[in-house]
C-alpha cells in the first residue's frame, strides 16, 4: 500500500460543495521513497493516490483530478485506468522509467498510461507509442499527443516492429507491453531485439486470459516469464495486478548488455 516516509509538501485547498459553501482541506504532495518524478497523495478525508505533475498544466487525459500545490500542478493517477500505477501501489520494485527515458510503449490504447509516462519522463524524455486501433490511436493523438511533444504515436502492428523501428532515432532504454496478444512474450523479446539498448528493461502488463483461457493465470505469467528467460532475459519480478486488473500481472526483466 502507498504509505507516506518522506516531508510532505502541504497546501490548504477551497473546495465549492453543494449549495455554494466552501470548505478548507489538507492535500499533501510528498515525492515516492523509490522512484523520482512519482509522488504520493494524500486528498481529503486521508486518502491516498498517487501522481505525476502535469506536463500540460490546465488539461486532462481521461478526467483525471488535477491538483494544484505550492503553485504546480499534479495529476491524481487512477490506478484502476492504469496498470503502472496498480503495479507501483501492489509493491514492484523496478520502474525503469524516469526523467530524459526513451520509451517503447506498445499497445498506447488511447493515452491514459503513456500521458504519465509523459509526466515523469518529462520534455528530455521521448515516447514512441505503437497502437494498431484506429479510433483509440485517434484519441491518442488528439487528446495526448497533440500536447505532448514528447509522444510519437504510431498506427502500426507491434507484431512487427520494422515497421517503426526505421522511425524511432536511438535505442531504447526500457519498452513497456500491453497488448492482448497471444504470443505477449514473444512479441515483446521481438520488439526488443529490434530496439531495446543494452541493459535495457522491459515491462509486460501480462493479460492471461489473452493467452490461454484453460490455464490458470498463474501458470500463464511463468510460462511467459520463461519466454523471457529464453531469449536472453532476468525476470526480477512477477507481481499480480488484483484488485486492478484481474487475472493480470506485470512481468519485469532486463536483458543484460552481454546478450
């Protein structure tokens, strides 16, 4: 569970409730403990999300809360639309995703995760976001995109990443998978030997009912981990998604530079 270890940036907050009145609570900001460019939130009535700070001060991605501390702007993080966010609050402990990152991002969707990952990679920060619908990689360029130089979007088959790999100008540094595939694994160790740079990581929002609906999902992440194992990888972690997402897991691995 999120707890609170570091100084809290703390702010009073006028909020306009029904018939008019106005009421004054403590939101407080406080940086993750592990991972920069993340931060804990603590809104009224002590509950706690996290967040990103908004990169495009005023706007929105999917109707996210925006807060407003000590004259910045942050994102509440809705880890119930985001399955980065529900791995960071169930415990992983490897995000390799931060300030000046050059990200792979496969399967965008519409842009609610790729719009924090903006956030914490910030304007040094590129991410090339691989999305094969039409109509969500429509609301990926309009809604994100559009605001954020630091999204590529492209309308491509993440099974094959020549596609786009001939447009994205350097090695990657971590590729983040979340597509409902069967050959989820695979397709991400093929975009990787395409793209990845050495020591890169790789996170895959593991989906197992996408893969084999006989299978318990258990015995779906390990056979996706092995995948990973085999075509060069170390899985460092294995951690469920619930009450997130169900039957979901997020898979992290990093291929080692003598690969």
């Amino acid at each position: 569970m999120v707890s609170f270890v570091k100084v809290a940036v703390i702010a009073t907050v006028t909020l306009v409730v029904d018939g008019g009145e106005t009421s004054k609570v403590h939101i407080k900001i406080r940086p993750h403990p592990q991972f920069k460019e993340i931060y804990q939130a603590m809104l009224e009535g002590g509950v706690q999300r996290l967040a990103t700070r908004n990169l495009t001060p005023g706007l929105t991605v999917y109707g996210e809360r925006l807060i407003h501390v000590k004259n910045v702007e942050y994102r509440i993080w809705d880890a119930f639309r985001s399955k980065l966010a529900g791995g960071i609050i169930k415990g992983i402990q490897n995000v390799p995703i931060e300030a000046g990152s050059q990200i792979l991002y496969l399967g965008a969707a519409s842009g609610t995760t790729p719009s924090h990952i903006s956030d914490i990679i910030g304007e040094n920060g590129h991410a090339y976001c691989v999305e094969f619908a039409s109509r969500s990689l429509r609301d990926l360029v309009n809604n994100v995109a559009a605001h954020r130089p630091n999204i590529s979007p492209f309308l491509e088959d993440a099974r094959k990443p020549e596609k786009y790999a001939i447009f994205i100008p350097r090695k990657i540094d971590t590729i983040y998978c979340d597509v409902a595939q069967p050959e989820q694994a695979k397709l991400l160790a093929d975009n990787a030997d395409a793209l990845l740079k050495p020591n890169g990581w790789v996170m895959l929002a593991c989906k197992s009912q996408s893969i084999d609906v006989t299978m318990t999902p258990e015995k779906v992440y390990k056979q996706e981990a092995s995948i990973l194992r085999n075509r060069g990888f170390n899985v460092k972690e294995i951690v469920d998604l619930e009450p997130y997402d169900k039957a979901h897991a997020m898979i992290i691995a990093q291929r080692p530079s003598s690969t």
